[in-house]
C-alpha cells in the first residue's frame, strides 16, 4: 500500500505537470527513464529517490520543495470522496480540467482576462 507522503508527492507532481503542460512521455524523456515510472511515481505506487524528484523538479522548473507543499494537510487516499455534483471538487488543484483551465486562462493576453473572468462568474452566478 502506498504512503501517504508517496501519494502527495505524486498528485503535486502531476499537477504541476499538467500546470507546465508537459505529457508524462515528455517529462520522462527529460529525466531520462520511461513514462512508465513517471506513471508510477504520480500514483504514489513507486518511491521518487530524492536525486531523481530533484531531476524532475529542475524539468518542471519548480522547486524540490514544492512537491512537499501541504502535506500537512495530506489526508489518506481512502477518505478523498469524488464530488456528488458538478460543483468544485474538494481538491481541485489535482482535476485536470481544472489546470487545463487555468493555463488557457494565462494564455488569454492580461488585458482581456478580466473580461473572461467577469464572464465566468456571471455565468457561474446564473446558474
């Protein structure tokens, strides 16, 4: 059974992943191993070695810290519930949707965002 910090490590690894808008083929072709591992590794199934979570944190161009960034607030995978609805889910940073999202939001020049913005919550407030 994986541990929780592997589980952590894993999901904050995928995000930012998904964040950069990297596939798993291209990060493991970066750090030189097969996408398989990173698959692994994103799952929590494999233990990241802190050379190679160093290796994958320089391809993601983040800090190896970052992958440690609120794991106090970690909770077991068994007690994450799926959303009922269609309302937010309750870690949203780990729904590909949602960096999807996020990085075609940064990708809209700064001066027309906050029109997209204004869009999304009278929508959001309409429905």
């Amino acid at each position: 059974m994986p541990h929780n910090v592997d589980i952590h490590v894993g999901l904050k690894m995928r995000q930012r992943r998904w964040l950069v808008g990297m596939t798993q083929q291209q990060l493991a072709e970066i750090v030189g191993i097969k996408f398989q591992q990173i698959q692994k590794y994103e799952t929590g199934a494999n233990r990241v070695s802190a050379s190679r979570l160093w290796d994958i944190a320089e391809a993601l161009g983040a800090p190896a810290a970052h992958f440690f960034d609120g794991i106090e607030q970690s909770v077991p995978r068994e007690t994450v519930k799926e959303p009922a609805t269609e309302q937010a889910p309750a870690d949203f940073m780990n729904n590909k949707e949602v960096m999807d999202l996020v990085r075609s939001y940064y990708a809209i020049p700064a001066h027309q965002r906050r029109r997209v913005f204004d869009l999304a919550r009278v929508l959001g407030d309409a429905a």
